[in-house]
C-alpha cells in the first residue's frame, strides 16, 4: 500500500499535538523501571494535578472524553426511557454518550453568539422524562444566560446538570470556577488535539463525594476498592495508563504558556480578520476562555477551504448539526446550528503557531474574499 503524501514543508495543519522532549524523557524514565504500565502513581499524580489546576475536589481519570461522559450518566443513573438535553451543534460524543447509557438525547440549538445551548430552548424542551442537560463549553464559551442560569434551571425542575468541558480546560467562569465544576459533573477530554494531550483520555471532575466514589467503581469493574475481587457494585474497564498519566504530567506543565498563547493567537486572527466582507468572526470573553479552535462563518466556506488548502494550510469543516447526521436523522428547526453546518470553518489552531503563520493565513483569506 502506498502511504500518502507528506505535506510540504511549509503546510500550515489546522491542529497538530504538541509533545516535546519532556513527554519523551517522562516516557523513557518511567519505562526504564519495572512497571505494570496500567494506571497507578503517575496517574494519582496527574489527577491531583488536574484537580488542583480545576480547584475541584476529585479529578478521575479514564480512557477518553467519549467515556467521562457516559460514566457521567450512569452515575446519575440516566437509562431507558430518560431524557437528556444536548445542544444541536456539539462533537456526536455528546448525544452519544447519552445514548450509550441508554438514555434519549433531545436536541436543542444554540446561541448564535456563542454557539452554547440556547437556555430558553432548553427551558421549552422540558418535559416530565428530562433528567439532565448536558451543557456544552463549546470552544471554550459559556452560555451568554451564564452558567448559574443552567445551574438554577436544573435545581428549578429537580433535573442534573452536566458540563462537558471536552474543550474547555483552562477556560474559567467569569466569577473565577473553572469550566466544569459548577455541574454535577465535568467532563475533560485529552484527545489529540485538545490543548494537552495523552493522545486519548479524559477526567472527571466532581465536587461530591459520594458521586466521586461511584464513579471510581464504574470505571473500575465495580471493585469497592483498587485491586480485589469484590464487587457490590457493576462495572467496566476503563481506567487509564501510567504512560498517558507521564505525558499528561508533562504537558500540564506546559498548560499556562498554552493558554496565553491560544489567546494571543485568537487576538491576532481578529485584528486581522475584522472587517473582511463574507468572514464573521465571533465573540469570545477572552480574558476568562480560551479558544481551542479560531472559529469562523465564512460565505463560500467550501471555496475558500479549497483555496486554503491550495495555499498550503488545513482547515476543518465545523460540526454539521446533530439532527442531520445519519445515525440521528431528526426533524425540526435548528437555524442556529444549520448555519453553522453551511458555513463553519476552524482555521490553524494550534498553540505552537507562529505570528508569521497566522499572517499568512489572514492574508491568504483577504486575498481569496476580495
Ligand atoms: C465537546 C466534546 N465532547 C466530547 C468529546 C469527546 O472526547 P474524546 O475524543 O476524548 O472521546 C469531544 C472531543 O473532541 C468534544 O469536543
């Protein structure tokens, strides 16, 4: 088989890991001794750390984002025949996960400002069978009602209020708590791409106890402690490793350089962007969140990808909206996030961009819109 191409030596990717020689050194070294590999000291570490960055009480690790969340709806014991509303423009891990509890997942659009779920479209979808929101902090944001307004509305209809927090790590309320741990339950994801990575893996974030504890069994075959063989309780597997927990270390450190940087990256994009007929650009409370990805409507998205990637630099079609997706296939009136799907493009994003890289990419944009 051939492998593909490599890209020139000048492709912009529109998001790349960043792993350097202290993942490798963290690697080596932990490999250097005798180990069982699966999650132990290190992974203690990593979730203390976290903890610590989120100012929560309980970080728990597992394998991905995908998984946080389902094990967030099966601690809250969502099944059959529940309700669970999600925004209608999310990564399909949301709606999936719910679905993968067994629970229905009942789609709400999102704001156009933000693209957050719309929280008087959430209020209007409540019917006896909901039992929890499940929040988005897409890119970063907040809903423009605030997160308090969700927190009331839950408390309001007895309902439980998940945030998934999948791209949000290091963005913060505006009163200081860290994105994910105003709900129930937060979920943080380590894919890739995200701002760190331990190639995949996700945490938990939780502020009760007794949540926490549950959580910890199901990730963990529903052992009432690590490493014997009684189980009260039904569990899974998907617990996390020693070597992702070494990078996770590592890159953590590199965290607060990452999250100054992807503002000032978002900063540059907008000076340079604004004003450009046919590019909207949207609003970001930048001193609070941290954009994962520079997000952009465009008038002729699909043209101006072409001409980008003609130009040398990737760009990635934003989520269409859920209720279009095959596998969902749900009819109703979604403007918002139906836009978006028409019209929504994530630009190079990554937090090792240079300033000459983001110029090259605004000026390619002028010149394909003018
Ligand atoms: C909003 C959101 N939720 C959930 C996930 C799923 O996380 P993971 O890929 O770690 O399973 C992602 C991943 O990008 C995401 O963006």
């Amino acid at each position: 088989m051939n492998s593909p191409p490599a890209p020139a030596p000048d492709f912009i990717p529109q998001m790349e890991p960043c792993i350097g020689d202290e993942e490798r050194k963290a690697v080596a070294d932990y490999m250097a001794a005798p180990g069982w590999l699966t999650e132990f000291r290190n992974t203690a570490l990593f979730e203390k750390a976290v903890a610590q960055y989120c100012n929560c009480e309980h970080a728990i690790a597992v394998n991905s984002g995908t998984v946080a969340l389902t094990l967030a709806a099966l601690a809250l014991e969502l099944g059959v025949g529940d309700e669970v509303i999600v925004p209608n423009f999310t990564m399909i891990a949301t709606p999936n996960a719910i679905k993968l509890a067994g629970a229905t997942p009942v789609l709400v659009d999102v704001e156009p400002a933000t693209l957050c779920m719309d929280i008087d479209l959430a209020r209007a979808a409540i019917t006896p069978r909901t039992k929890a929101i499940f929040l988005v902090a897409i890119n970063g944001r907040y809903p423009a009602a605030g997160i308090e307004a969700f927190v009331d509305l839950c408390r309001e209809h007895k309902i439980a209020l998940v945030e998934d927090a999948a791209q949000a790590l290091g963005s913060r309320y505006p009163d200081g708590f860290h994105m994910g741990t105003k709900a129930s339950i937060g979920c943080l994801s380590f894919s890739a791409p995200k701002i760190i990575t331990t190639g995949q893996g996700g945490m938990l974030l939780t502020n009760d106890s007794r949540i926490a504890d549950k959580l910890r069994r199901l990730k963990d075959f529903g052992r009432s402690d690590g490493g014997n063989d009684i189980h009260d309780s039904i569990g899974y597997n998907f617990k996390f490793t020693e070597l992702q927990a070494c990078i996770g270390l590592a890159q953590l450190e590199k965290l607060a350089a990452r999250v100054l940087r992807k503002k000032a990256i978002w900063q540059r994009y907008q000076s340079a962007l604004a004003g450009i007929e046919g590019i909207q650009l949207f609003d970001m409370d930048i001193v609070n969140c941290v954009p994962w990805f520079i997000d952009i409507l465009a008038d002729q998205r699909d043209g101006l990808q072409q001409f980008l990637r003609e130009q040398g630099i990737g760009t990635r079609v934003m989520y269409p909206p859920i209720n279009a997706q095959l596998c969902y296939q749900v009819a109703g009136s979604f403007p918002v996030s139906e836009e978006v799907g028409r019209h929504g493009l994530w630009l190079p994003s990554a937090s090792q961009l240079s300033n000459a890289q983001v110029d090259r990419v605004c000026q390619a944009i002028r010149s394909f819109q003018s």
